[in-house]
C-alpha cells in the first residue's frame, strides 16, 4: 500500500529550523510509523543559503525567497523559523490566506500580533502549532488546551526563561556576582550579546502573555503584565534569602481571583523545599494548578536546538494528521473559540497583596530602626523579621526585614519616603516572597 505524502515548508534555518531538518532525517521512519504517512520537507528558505549547517541541504530545494514556499500549492504545512516582528508577522498571514496551515516558535510575534493571526487562521479554517513558542520541550501549550480543558486554573507559576534561570543559579550555588555569571552564560550560549529581553523579562512576559490567553481563554494586551527583571539582584541578596529559607527564582505567575487575574514577572524568593526552587542551571518548569486536577508539575529544557525541534514536530505531525483527515480546527487554536474570545480583566499591580523582603543601606546611628520601621507601620505594613548585620566598607549598614502581606501600593508609597530620609544611602532592594504556592 503506497503511503501518503504531505509536504511541508521551512521558513528560516537557523539554530531551531536546523534542528527541525536533523530531526526529521533522524526519525523518520519513527515519524512516518507514527503518523501513517509520508513528511517532504519539500523547500527551505532563508537569506543565507551557502553557509554549512552541519546537514546535507543538497537533497532539498533552497531559496532564498520565503514566499516561493508560501505560494507553491503542494506545501500543506508552512514552518516559520525566523523570529522577530516582520517579516514573520507578513509570512504566516500570506500562508494562511492561501490556504495554509502553519507551524511557528515566535513567542514575541504571537506575543503581540497573537490577536490578528489566530483570528485569521480561524477566518480560512487553518490550524497553526504553536508548541515550541513556550517552554521549548515541555508540552505547556497542549496540556492547557487540552489535558486541563475541564478545569478552572486557579494558578501558572512558572519559570519560562533559562538564562535568567542559569544565572540565578549560579550566583546562588557558587556565589559568583551577576555580570561574572552574564558573560558566563554568553560564552556558553545560554545568553545573546544584547541579553535584555532575558535578564529584564520581557522573554517571559511573551510567553506568559500566550500562556494567559490560554489558562482562561481570553485576548490579553502584552503592555498589562507586569515585568520586573533579575539585573538588580546581588550575592547579598542571595546569601539572606539563604538564610531566610528561600532562594531566588525569575517567576511568571498567574492567579485567578475573583474573575481577574493577577499576571505578573518579578525575581521571587520561594521557599527552598519548594519543586520551582529546585528548577536549576537553564531548566524550565510549570506548576498549574486546576480546580479538577490540581497540581500539575512539567519540568524539562525550555530551549536548545533538539528540545526545540522536538515541540515545532510536535505540532506539525498534529497538522499532518489533520491533513490527513481533511479536517481542522478541532482543537480551538487558543483553547476556546475564538468568536467567544474576549478580553482579559488583569488586576493591577498596585492592588496585589504579597509578603515583601526589604534590604535597606542605612547609616549607622541610634534611632535608624525606629524611623523605618515607624514609615512601614503608617502604610500598614508589618514587619515579620529583622536582620541588621555588620557595616560594609562604605558605613552602611545593612538592614533586612520581611514583611507579612502588604499591599503593592502602600509598599511603594513606604520606600518613596524611606529612601528619602537622611538615613537612607541608596535606593531601597525589593524582592516579593511567595509563601502560599501550591
């Protein structure tokens, strides 16, 4: 019996999309058992079709124009690779309106323009994969739409982002300073040159503004999360978080109260027995809880060529099945149909109530406790513990307290004054503490 055949095209064979050609040449008789047909990786297209990726691309056709992979109407499934706003943003809109289903790892672009193209994919009954856009192995996005489908998440605590993971590692088990840790990580290719979008981020918050839309099935605006990045983060603050039973993770987290929804990104102290606090070096990990299901732990690389080439297969062998079967769209693309999507009630950071540890530089005389302590209980706040060690070379003396719950503005209202008074040498460090997570 002849087997079936469904082409595909690759737009963009950089790191991930020579990953993808590894794989299939790798596995593909295990690909074709599986899926009872034949993949073709019919045409790659990239700007640079010359420089050796370490696989044979003589076997397939090579362009450098992407839309000769659009436009050829024997390619059922169309693969973008290249990252960035645009032109991915104008690639995946023209496959879809020609009739294409699409596969995509562009966290940034779904990000952003999520909106637009799941409402056009939805329009010409397209599917689109989107797998590898979150959490590179670890299979967060099908879990959510379809093996927690019944439930109600209450939360997604995440870490999402494995350099920033990396270096928070490394401060906290060798002690070494966070731009010795950096330039670390760029040397072994777990940070970019520019590393912004890890260090301060704006990585994460790509990836949970996806995971939002689909945990509850509403249009979330990027700009609404709150973000706060770990570049502030010191070996002092590692040590205390130590000795207070915690360490320090970048956490994404996401809690359902009251119809709302809390969505924020900051450096998080969480106790030390707990999985996510164990999640080290560039791992990734998730921890949801549903109403039904409760907690749910997925751990696993969340970058890297093969763990990433692996999520894009995922997807396309899901696609090819629906190929297959001259069906699509049966698994709504964000988890619920997208003409009953509506937009997302985010609750303000400024009314979030957490617990908060605080460092302050203070200059060492008598009465310096008192007037911060006096400036925190004025904004109705409480201190749990205070930690006053021996002065640092500059005279300042360190002081470290914890908080009971708080609210986030009157948190911000108490430091404005704190850092103002005639005691205070430098800018207040702030860093929440997670006690309750599941």
């Amino acid at each position: 019996m002849k087997m079936e055949k469904i082409n595909i095209g690759l737009i963009g064979l950089g790191n991930i999309g020579t990953g993808v050609v590894k794989l299939l040449e790798q596995n593909k008789a295990l690909i074709e058992q599986k899926l009872g047909a034949n993949i073709v990786l019919k045409k790659i297209a990239d700007i640079d079709i010359t420089t050796p990726r370490g696989i044979k691309t003589d076997k397939y056709q090579m362009t450098t124009d992407a839309r000769e992979i659009i436009n050829d109407k024997d390619i059922s499934i169309v693969i973008e690779l290249i990252g960035g706003y645009e032109p991915a943003r104008s690639f995946l809109l023209e496959a879809i309106n020609q009739g294409k289903h699409v596969v995509t790892a562009n966290k940034a672009l779904l990000a952003k323009h999520g909106n637009e193209i799941f409402q056009a994919a939805y329009k010409k009954s397209m599917d689109i994969g989107f797998e590898a856009s979150v959490g590179g192995t670890i299979p967060i996005i099908k879990t959510l739409k379809e093996s927690l489908a019944a439930n109600n998440i209450n939360s997604i605590i995440g870490i999402m982002n494995g350099t920033a993971n990396f270096i928070l590692t490394k401060m906290t088990d060798e002690g070494k300073m966070f731009d010795v840790v950096l330039k670390e990580a760029q040397k072994l290719g777990f940070a970019e040159a520019d590393p912004t979008f890890d260090i301060e981020g704006m990585d994460t918050a790509h990836k949970m503004a996806i995971i939002l839309s689909l945990a509850y099935g509403k249009k979330v605006n990027l700009d609404d999360i709150y973000v706060e990045g770990i570049s502030r983060i010191t070996r002092e603050d590692i040590a205390f978080a130590k000795e207070l039973g915690y360490r320090i993770k970048l956490l994404a987290i996401a809690m359902l109260k009251n119809n709302a929804v809390e969505a924020r990104i900051h450096p998080t102290m969480i106790s030390s027995n707990h999985l996510l606090s164990n999640v080290n070096q560039n791992n990734n990990a998730f921890n949801i809880v549903g109403d039904a299901s409760g907690p749910v732990f997925l751990f696993g690389q969340g970058a890297g060529m093969m763990p990433t080439a692996s999520a894009v297969f995922s997807d396309i062998i899901d696609v090819a099945r629906n190929v297959l079967k001259g069906i699509s769209g049966r698994v709504p693309l964000r988890s619920i149909d997208e003409t009953v999507m509506k937009e997302i009630k985010l609750i303000p950071m400024e009314e979030v109530e957490t617990k908060y540890y605080f460092r302050f530089s203070a200059v060492d005389r008598p009465g310096v406790l008192s007037k911060i302590s006096g400036i925190l209980g004025e904004n109705n706040i409480s201190i749990a513990t205070v930690i006053q060690k021996a002065r640092f070379e500059n005279s300042a003396v360190p002081i470290v307290m914890t908080t009971y719950k708080a609210k986030e503005k009157n948190v911000r209202e108490a430091l404005k004054k704190i850092d103002k008074i005639d005691v205070s040498m430098d800018k207040t460090m702030l860093i929440r503490i997670e006690d309750e997570l599941d």
